[in-house]
C-alpha cells in the first residue's frame, strides 16, 4: 500500500497533462528503445523528429497513462483491469514482458522530471511495476503467450 501511496502523491501532476506526459513517455521509449515503435502500426511511420508533438502519440500516451492511474489507485486489487488488459497485449498485441519493463523506466524518468517523483517514489514505482508485470506474466502464461 505504501508503494502506491507514494506514487500517487505526484499523480495529480500526471493527470493535470495526461496528453504532454503520455505523448512524453512514448516519444522517449520510441527513442530510447526505436524497435518499441513498430510494435504501434499506426506510429510506424512518423520519423524520430516528428515523434513530439504529434496528436496520435499523444493521445495514446494518454491511454497508457489514465490507465496506469487505474491500477495505482486500485492498490494492487487490479485484477479486474489488468486481466483484460494483459489478454489484449497478448493475443492481439503481442506485446512481450520486457517492453513493460522498458516502459516502466520511461515512466520512472519522466514522472521524476515532470512530476516531482522524488527517488523514494521512483523505488516505489519500480515495486509497483514489478508487481504489475508479474501479474501480467502469470495472466500470459494463463492464455499460453510466451511473453
């Protein structure tokens, strides 16, 4: 409980910009880790220079993050969101558990930058993750995606 405490004590500046932070998160894990970005047909196309800024990016940046604000706020009982969710990353989305993990350290950079996560809170963020990843890893094995 003290993990999800901690990070959604900098929440309210995340959700005051859902669009600039989630268009931030993606446009670095684009640029960070440029194999992330084919995994996202509709962004295959726009260059590195356009990443940011552009509408599409960010709002699904948006997405990715009101729904980590879902699982925050659930503490931890977040099956009923979290399974449908790994279930379409897996056999729609083919999305593997480490780009969770790369994800995750985007998330930890720019909540500590534009968020004031402070290095308690990136350590929290990091048990949160690791425990959202594992549950989305036993969800994986569950429906038989090797992820």
């Amino acid at each position: 409980m003290a993990d999800f405490d901690q990070v959604l004590k900098c929440w309210g500046a995340v959700e005051a910009d859902f669009a600039g932070h989630g268009g931030e998160v993606l446009t670095r894990l684009f640029k960070e880790h440029p194999e992330t970005q084919k995994l996202f047909p509709k962004f295959v196309g726009i260059s590195q220079s356009d990443l940011a800024g552009n509408a599409a990016v960010a709002s699904h940046g948006a997405t990715v993050l009101k729904k980590l604000g879902e699982l925050l706020k659930a503490r931890g009982d977040h099956a009923a969101i979290l399974k449908p969710l790994a279930t379409s990353h897996a056999n729609i989305h083919k999305i593997t558990l480490n780009n969770f993990r790369l994800i995750t350290e985007v998330l930890v950079k720019v909540m500590a930058e534009k968020a004031g996560l402070d290095g308690a809170g990136q350590s929290a963020l990091r048990r949160v993750m690791e425990v959202v990843i594992g549950d989305i890893d036993a969800y994986y094995k569950e429906i038989g995606f090797a992820g």
